[in-house]
C-alpha cells in the first residue's frame, strides 16, 4: 500500500482524480496508516463493507488520527470496542461520519453538519481561512483538520487530531469568547431556573392533552382498514405500485440513504406535500433506506417481503 501512495504523489492531477475515485472510503483508511485504529473500529461494528461500497452514499468522515486516540484513552477505547453489547463504539463512529460530500471549500465558520449519530458538529474557521477546526472534540478543545478532502469513490476522509466529544457542547465560533459566553451562559442558566415556577403554571393545563389522547381509538379504525391495501404478489420490497409491481426511483418515490430511525423517514414525508407514504428498510442498528412515495402505494403481505422493509401508507 506504501508503493500505491508513492505512485499517487507523482501522478499528475488528473490521474490521481479518476485513480482516487475508485477507491472506497475504506480502501483509504486502510491505506492510510496513522487511521489504523478507525479501522479497528470499524471492523468491530462490522460497517467496513458500509463505507467501502462505492454504490452507497455520499458519506464525509472527520477520521481521528491514532495519536488523536490515544490522547482519548487507548485503554478505554479497546474496552469499548471489546464490549459486543454497548452502543458506545457505534455511537462515537457514527458522531464522525456525515451524509454527503461536505468538502472543505464548502466550510464557512460556524458551518454546523448533522451527524449519523443524530447531533451536530460545528465548523470553525480560524487564521484567515487557512485553519478549519471541528467542534466539539475532547478535552475542551477543538479538532483540527490536518489533511482536507481526501476524496474516495463513496465520500470524502477529512483526517482531524482529536476525537469528537460526542457529549460537548458547540462553543462560539471565536476562541476569545469562549470564557465571556461561558458566564453568560450561566447567568442565563440562573435567570431560566428562577423562572421555573412559571413553568408549573402551564404543566396544570395538561389535563386538557388528556382529552385528545382520548381520541386515540379512532387512530385504531383506521388501522383495521389497512389489510384492505395489501395485495399478494412475488418477492421484493413491502411497498408496491397499485399494479402489484416494484416501484422505480424517482418515478414513484424518492430513495433517502441511511435515515436515522424510521421515525424521521417517517418525518421526512410529512415534510414534503406531496408524499404519500413511505418505506423503511434496516440496513444497520438504527440505521436504514427510506423511500418517499409520491404515487400511491400498497403494501404486501408480510411473507412476500423479503427485504425487512415496512411499508406505511399515509
């Protein structure tokens, strides 16, 4: 691999263009040998196959270094990674991985990118432009990009010295701020604690919530009627044209890569004024395709679907 990097140092610019693009964010990784415990990582969750499939993405991942670990704890990360039944290890991977091709060119200070963990990292820009740091990192600092827009056929790799705090706060884009807003965050914090008892005024009104959550049953009728939408057809995906057949992207239904959890596939939907149901296909843990569907759809009988999908008309 030490020979291949050698031979892309001396490639003119656009041999190294074409030649980057059909290696994967994984192939990179691999080859790269201060990420070497990313990889360990991402071996242990099992979703090297995830970021090495070129047909699947864009993803931007802001990789450690192995140093940038070892300050995190080598012991401890060996430990998370050891642990089979925590979340620990998937939750500090996917806090550094990004959906979409987020170059450094497209970075303003202050930028904030949702993460596949589901929270948000933040941009900064210091001296000039010329230094992009990623917020928040352990230790109370911020992480610097080193090396910016490695490109793979999948996304790109921006390499970073610290690990991602997945439990920090974002702190204001200007590091001579950090302390002034600090205290005004907690005098803000002691003003909103002081106004709490105004707060149990407006808990006394729920008991007129109980009053819509009374009118759940009718959501239950509704239910009864969906087998009414369900045809017997081959094998496939749970959601189906009216005639039976699989639906074609972009013609029935727009494919929205690695949702969260199917309750914001569902979210994404509802957002959009013309979408009239969608499908949810697990892919790993949480994470999963989801479909938009903006020509009506019906849904199969559970033993023709062979995909794991679950398809909800709206």
């Amino acid at each position: 691999m030490r020979s291949l990097n050698i031979i892309l140092t001396v490639l003119p610019s656009c041999f190294r263009s074409s030649l980057a693009q059909t290696q994967s964010i994984t192939d990179i990784a691999i080859a790269e040998p201060d990420l070497s415990k990313l990889v360990e990582i991402a071996i242990a969750l099992d979703v090297v196959d995830l970021i090495g499939n070129c047909a699947l993405g864009p993803f931007t991942v802001f990789a450690p270094t192995d140093a940038a670990f070892e300050d995190f704890g080598e012991g401890l990360l060996n430990d998370i990674i050891a642990d089979t039944n925590s979340d620990d290890a998937l939750d500090i991977f996917s806090f550094h991985v990004v959906l979409g091709k987020q170059l450094s060119s497209d970075f303003t200070d202050g930028t904030i990118l949702r993460t596949l963990n589901g929270k948000n990292i933040k941009i900064t820009s210091h001296e000039e432009g010329t230094v992009l740091k990623v917020d928040p990192s352990i230790n109370g600092g911020r992480a610097k990009i080193v090396s910016a827009d490695n490109e793979a056929c999948n996304g790109i790799i921006h390499i970073i010295d610290a690990v991602l705090d997945l439990d920090g706060e974002l702190r204001p884009e200007s590091d001579s701020e950090d302390i002034e807003s600090e205290e005004d965050s907690e005098s803000e914090a002691t003003d909103f604690e002081e106004e709490e008892p105004e707060e149990l005024d407006f808990e006394e009104e729920e008991p007129e919530e109980l009053d819509f959550e009374e009118e759940e049953p009718e959501e239950l009728d509704f239910e009864e009627l969906e087998p009414e939408n369900v045809v017997q057809v081959g094998p496939g995906p749970a959601c189906r044209r009216e005639d039976g057949k699989v639906g074609v992207n972009h013609e029935d239904y727009r494919s929205i890569w690695l949702s969260w959890k199917i309750e914001e596939c569902e979210e994404k939907c509802r957002e959009l004024a013309f979408c009239l149901g969608y499908q949810f296909t697990p892919f790993i843990m949480t994470w999963g395709t989801c479909q938009n569907w903006f020509t009506k759809q019906v849904m199969v009988d559970k033993q023709y679907i062979d995909d794991k999908s679950v398809c909800v008309v709206l």
